[in-house]
C-alpha cells in the first residue's frame, strides 16, 4: 500500500537500495522515503547492516593423513560506507566467503599433524580471517571474527584414540597399583623383621633372666642348707619345672594327650638329660 502511494518505510540498520529506470540512484537509511514509481523511481533491494554468522563445514585431511571435518563460523557485516559494493559486486555472498573458507582450511590444515592441528585451532581461524578479511573488504564486507568451533576426525579414528588413551591410562594405573603393593609389601616385611627382633630381644632378656634366678637360687639354698652340693639344688630345681610343666600341660585345653615316661627313674634320666645338653653347649661355646 505504501509504495502504490510512493512511501516506503526502512527498518532500523537495514538500507534500501534505490533506483532511477534500472540506474542506481540512492541509499536510502532507516526512516520513510519517498519513492514515486510513476518517474522511474524503484528499490532494487535491501541490505542488513547487521553481523551475520555464516557456520562452513569443510572437509580435508591432516598430515598424518587423517582426514577430519573442520567447522568454521564467520562472522561478517556489510559497511555502511561501502554499501553499493556490497550489494552490487557480489551475487551470493555467503556461497563467496564459503569458498573462501574451503580454500584457506584446505591450504593450512595439511600442513598439520592432527594432535597439531587440535592445538592451533586459533592459528588456523585467524589464517582464515586474515585472507577473508583482505578478499571480502574489496567487496564491501568486514570479517568481524573468525572462529574454528571443531575440528572432528571420522568416527573410526575417534575410536581408535579413545583406545590408546584409554590403554595408556590402564597402563598407568597398572604400574601405580603395582607400586603401591611393593611398598606394602616392603613395608609389611620390615614390620615383621622388626618384631622378630624385638621377639628375639624379649627371649634372650627371658632366657637371661631365669639364669640369673637360678643362679641366685642355687647359691642361697647352698648358703641356707649346708651340706648341699650345686648340683642337688639342680636336682631339685629340674623336678619342681618338670611338674610345672606336667601341670600346664594339663590345665591347657588345646592341648592334646602327651605320654611320658613318669616315676623317680623318669625324673632322674630327665635331669641327666638337660645337664648334659648343658654341658655339650657350653663345650661348644668355648670350642667357637
């Protein structure tokens, strides 16, 4: 309706292009212009100010020979100043920047390994900034940013890197579990040295003890009960710990039958028995 009456209303950053029989003629900016279409006067389109995204997907190969799909989203607007350019220049201008999109991954990318590739991300979108940003500002466009949002290798190779990383960590927890049950065991048998030695240190005192108790025996029933001689007071202290230990023997309850042989004789062949052992190893002493 309004350009049957010759208005026409532009939207905020948005120009309309007008021309005089098929010449261009003006800019128009936002606001209500006057188009009288009786003289000649039409718009031949319009044109957003905005910043566009365009979202690429390129495919290409690495230099290890992987090849991969890199996405690309370029953001871009055109200038106010150069707003005949970017309207008359170019047919299609997302197919253009595309292009060179393609051209500028395909020429960085090869040159990569694909773990490098992953890493420069920023180098490969800034490569491909710098080239659009030169080629599209001859046409009246601005590069406002370039961003490289993935870089995605073919499902196999994911797979296949999932499963050396996942290899390489097993691997390392292996050898950590490893480390931890050496220590253990290291540990666990400086533990145990230990108290053997500490078992050994209690039993030498033990053994030290009853030594020196038995020697002090013997010499008080000597002094005490004349007519002793060291070797009766031995006697008698062989009997008394053989019923001792007759009695323990009995009052344990683990303890499973045990035959000796019992009477005046038994004891007397006992006491033979422990004093020539003690003699045999103190003959050894002295021969070491």
């Amino acid at each position: 309706m309004g350009l049957a009456l010759g208005c026409l209303q532009v939207e905020q950053s948005t120009v309309a292009i007008r021309e005089v029989f098929g010449k261009y003629d003006d800019v128009l900016e936002p606001g209500c212009h006057c188009v009288p279409w009786c003289m000649g006067n039409q718009i031949a389109g319009y044109l957003s100010l905005r910043v566009q995204q365009l979202d690429v997907w390129c495919e290409t190969k690495t230099k290890d020979n992987v090849f991969v799909t890199v996405v690309a989203s370029v953001q871009y607007r055109a200038l106010a100043e150069k707003v005949v350019d970017a309207f008359y220049r170019l047919t299609n201008t997302r197919e253009q920047i595309q292009a060179y999109v393609f051209d500028v991954i395909r020429a960085t990318v090869p040159k990569m390994e694909l773990d490098s590739s992953f890493e420069q991300k920023n180098e490969i979108a800034k490569a491909v900034e710098e080239e659009l940003g030169k080629a599209m500002s001859a046409y009246g466009y601005e590069i406002v940013q370039t961003l490289i949002v993935d870089i995605e290798p073919d499902e196999h190779v994911k797979k296949a890197m999932n499963e050396i990383n996942a290899a390489s960590r097993f691997r390392a927890a292996a050898n950590e579990k490893a480390e931890a049950e050496k220590i253990l065991l290291i540990k666990r048998a400086e533990g145990d040295a230990e108290s053997k030695y500490l078992a050994g240190l209690g039993i030498a005192r033990q053994r030290q003890a009853i030594v020196d108790g038995l020697r002090d025996s013997v010499l008080a029933f000597a002094e005490n009960v004349p007519g002793t001689s060291s070797k009766d007071v031995m006697d008698m202290v062989l009997v008394t710990q053989y019923f001792d230990t007759l009695k323990e023997i009995g009052a344990s309850s683990k303890s499973n039958s045990v035959f000796v042989p019992h009477g005046p004789g038994a004891v007397k062949d006992i006491a033979s028995q422990v004093r020539d052992g003690l003699l045999q190893g103190s003959a050894a002493c002295h021969e070491v």
